[in-house]
C-alpha cells in the first residue's frame, strides 16, 4: 500500500483552496481580504487563485472567515495529500 | 485479510471519492480507508480546467482539492479498478492487484465521449477535455498558434472552450447540430444570448451542422472536418466536446444494473443488483450515479455537476455507516454554473429533463445579457438561470424546489410584465434514456 508519488510537503507547499460557486453570490469579501488570491471579473465571476502561497496564509483565513456565505474551503496543514 | 480489516474502499479519486472519503470520518468511521484512482494525481477540481487552465491563467496541477476532514487513507492512484467481484468483496486493479472491501463507495465518475477512429478521431491535433492531463496537453498545443480551432459541440466545455480561444486571440469554428449553443441545457430562447456572444466574439458559429470525419495531411495530423451538408472547415486543431460516458466498463460482469448511462441505486444510493435488489454494502455518489430523485417523483436520473458530486457523495457516506433501518433518501436540486464570454452563467433546477413549456425573464433583460430566467412546465416553476444576476437566484432555487407557480415572484417592485416564451428544446435524442443533466 505505498504512496507511489507522495512527497514531503515543506514549507515550500502552497495552500489549497476551492470556492463553491453554487453558493457563491459574488459578494467580493474575499478580493478585499485577500486581494491578488480573489479577483471578480465582469459582473460577477470569480476567479481565484487554487493554489496561493503559503505566505498568504493570513490573508486567505481572513478570506474564508470574511465569505459571508462559506463559500471557500481552506486547506493549510499538512493532510494526507501533500 | 478480514472484510472488517478490509474497510471501506472508494473507487474513484476525484471530487465525488475525496468528498465521500472526508465525510466518512467526519461520520466518525476510524476504520481502514482506501481510495482507487485511474490517474495518478491527487483529487484535483475539474471546472477551472476548461477555463483558466486553457486560457494559461492556472497550471494544470494547481488544482489539487483542500482536503475539509484528516483522511488517514491509503491511496492508490495511477490504477485504474477493472472489476468488481461481489461474492469475493473484493476488486482488481489494472496493474493485476486485488483490492479486498467490506464496503465500496463508486464514484468513477465519467469520461469524455471520444471522437470515433474510424471517421477520423486518431488523427493528431484532435483533442478531448476532461481530465487535467487533457488540459495540459490542450493547453500545450493552443500555445503553439494552431491556424484554427475547430470545436464540435456548444454546450458548457464547447463554449467554455470558445470563449477562451478568443481570448487567446486564435480563429475559432463552433459547430454544432442545434440552432443555438447551449440548446439542450437552457433552450433556443437563452441559447440565442449566447449565439450573440459567440458573434461579438468573432466565433464562427455553424449552426445545425453536423461533422461527419475528419481528414489529415500526409503526416496524419487533422486537416479538414467534411459536414453533412457537404461544406468542410480547415482546421488544425479540434476539441471535441461531445459531453460524456459514465466510466461503468468495469463493472459489467459484477451483475449491477450499470450500463454507460450510469449505474443504478435505490434512493439510499445503495447500487442495485441486476435483479433489482439493492447492495448492502457497494453506494455510489456523483457522475457515475444513477439514483431515483425524490425531487422528481423518484424518476431515476444521474447529475453530473459539481454539486452533486460533493452532496451525493456526503449523502452516501452517511448511509454507508448508517443501520440498514435508518437509510435515508437523497433529495437534490440540481445546479451548476459557467463562465464564458465575460458572463457568469448559473442554473438551478431540471429544465429540458422535466419538459419545460416555457420561459420568461422575472429580472434584467435580454438584451442587457443581465437576467434571470425561469422556466416552467403545465404552470410550475421547475427551473431557473441566471446571466449575470446571481444574488437572485436563491429565492427562485426555493420557489423551484417547492414547485410554486410559474412565474414565482411576480410583484416585486423592479419587476416588469412578464412574458413567457416558448423555451426551444431540440427534440430529445433516438433512444429514450433516463434524465442525464450534463455537462456536454
């Protein structure tokens, strides 16, 4: 049952992140929290950024916590997919 | 190995499998837990591929999904499962190993509808999208200045595809059997918006074409598509986008009820048996599923959109830890969405699939490409879609899901009249199947 490709993840790993946009209603709290990781174009489509930096860590929790209808799913620790 | 030490094994390792895995533990399941991929790449998330990824915006790999809930599995990815044997419990994988379980979660999802060889589809430069290896070597050769695209079919992917080849700056051909884009999933009447985008975008769009092969120059790399009509077009690439299969090869000879449209479950998600009983221990979630939806008076049906996937697959986790007495239906609205053209395009609800008689805009206009449409069928609302006018859409999503009216809210106060059209589905195709809501 070994992992073929798994690999340490470092610190160098960047976050993983993943909007619903079944649920996103383009309210843009994320592109104020975190600008540069969350960008609307248009209207109201979102585009970001699955894979930012882990120096950005701060400014994507503020992302999440600032989504007011929990639409973007954080991973920042290790889990079992590095 | 014991079932018991065998644990819950989840065929299938992209949305649907991750997701259905992290709601397991989140169900407190602490047993063995093992996920079975046929690529060899971590769950990754499939829409942005026809979009940001084709456009270079993204890398293929950056999509890798966040995991919600601490895994603790074995992975075994880059093997595809080739068979299912249910008296053994236990399935082989393409590289020959057996795989015992005392539960299986199906989530193998669907693959992309290849272009036949023998009209053309093993000519170099033609290309299907569906998973990330796909969009890479998709993005690859649009990079490389291809003289014209050439895109068969205008649903979702086809679209998508266009509107990012002219961002691209590439000329670009969409053909496609329908009168309109988007004909089968939101009708001739919405369709026509985005015919409109297709032209302000410089897509030459060949509606009610048909391509019948392709041929190649003399180093076997695609050159031409010959149309029904007798018309060809030159191009030197070309994306099919035909929609889907429901990857269920591996199943025949497992005596389940699978066939390419999906394999088939009790309201529970517990696959069924060929003899129509269902399977205490084998669910399945997402693409792959084909399940009777309480939402539609149980009419069996599969949904393959993002949020089935994610919802199913929770759903069944669920049961599958539950006591066979406490086995709980699965209710879903389907939903999806799109961007192209500069418009976010989001849709609740079955519109073709429960034979909507109309349609009316309740918001916006046509004509500012900024509304929100309802459709409806002997006087219900059953479905809606938004251009651009997203914050709506959840209070239509509710009249949808309760069956109110058509139209559902009719006096707000920055309402106008209403004025319902006919909605302009093609005719269903030859061979009845159960409602398929599509990505194609």
């Amino acid at each position: 049952m070994t992992d073929p490709i798994a690999s340490a993840p470092g610190e160098a790993a960047p976050l993983r992140v993943v909007v619903d946009l079944n649920r996103c209603q383009g309210y843009a709290q994320c592109c104020y929290a975190a600008p540069g990781a969350f960008e609307v174009r248009g209207h109201e489509i979102l585009f970001y950024d699955p894979a930012p930096p882990r120096a950005r860590r701060g400014e994507i929790e503020r992302a999440v916590q600032a989504c007011p209808v929990r639409a973007i799913s954080l991973q920042a620790d290790r889990g079992d997919t590095p | 190995m014991s079932a018991a030490e065998a644990g819950i094994v989840v065929v299938g390792a992209s949305l649907a499998g991750l997701r259905g895995a992290e709601a397991l533990r989140r169900h407190g399941y602490a047993g063995r837990l093992t996920l079975v991929g046929d690529e060899p790449h971590r769950p990754y998330d499939r829409p942005p591929l026809s979009k940001h990824v084709l456009s270079g915006e993204l890398a293929p790999d950056a999509t890798v999904l966040p995991e919600r809930a601490a895994l603790d599995a074995q992975w075994r990815l880059g093997h595809a499962a080739v068979a299912l044997d249910r008296d053994a419990k236990a399935i082989r994988l393409a590289d020959g190993s057996v795989l015992a379980y005392e539960r299986l979660l199906i989530a193998t999802g669907a693959q992309a509808r290849p272009w036949p060889a023998a009209s053309g589809g093993a000519l170099a430069g033609i290309f299907t999208l569906r998973g990330r290896d796909d969009a890479a070597r998709l993005r690859t050769a649009l990079a490389g200045g291809p003289a014209r695209v050439l895109i068969v079919g205008a649903g979702l992917i086809g679209c998508e595809a266009a509107s990012c080849c002219r961002d691209l700056g590439l000329p670009v051909t969409l053909v496609d059997p329908n009168p309109t884009p988007l004909a089968r999933s939101l009708g001739t009447w919405v369709g026509g918006v985005i015919a409109d985008c297709l032209r302000d975008a410089g897509v030459t769009f060949h509606a009610g074409a048909q391509v019948l092969r392709f041929a190649g120059d003399a180093s076997g790399r695609v050159a031409r598509a010959h149309l029904a009509d007798g018309g060809a077009v030159e191009a030197d690439l070309v994306i099919v986008a035909l929609g889907a299969t429901r990857a269920t090869d591996w199943l025949s000879g497992a005596g389940l009820m699978a066939d390419a449209g999906g394999v088939t479950c009790d309201g529970a998600c517990r696959v069924l048996g060929a003899d129509g009983t269902p399977c205490p221990d084998i669910y399945a979630a997402g693409d792959v599923a084909r399940w009777p939806n309480p939402l539609y008076g149980g009419r069996l049906m599969s949904v393959e959109h993002w949020g089935n996937a994610v919802a199913q697959a929770a759903h069944a986790a669920r049961n599958m830890l539950a006591p066979s007495e406490d086995q709980q239906a699965y209710h879903h609205l389907p939903a999806f969405w799109s961007s192209q053209f500069g418009i976010n395009i989001k849709a609740v609800g079955l519109s073709a699939g429960a034979g909507a008689d109309a349609v009316a805009i309740v918001q916006g206009s046509r004509a500012s490409r900024r509304f929100l449409a309802v459709y409806g069928r002997a006087g219900r609302s059953i479905a809606a879609v938004s251009f651009d006018q997203a914050r709506w859409l959840p209070a239509y999503a509710e009249a949808v899901a309760a069956g109110q009216p058509f139209p559902p809210i009719r006096d707000a106060s920055d309402q106008g009249g209403f004025l319902a059209m006919a909605p302009g589905f093609p005719p269903p195709r030859a061979a009845p199947t159960p409602i398929e809501a599509h990505h194609g």
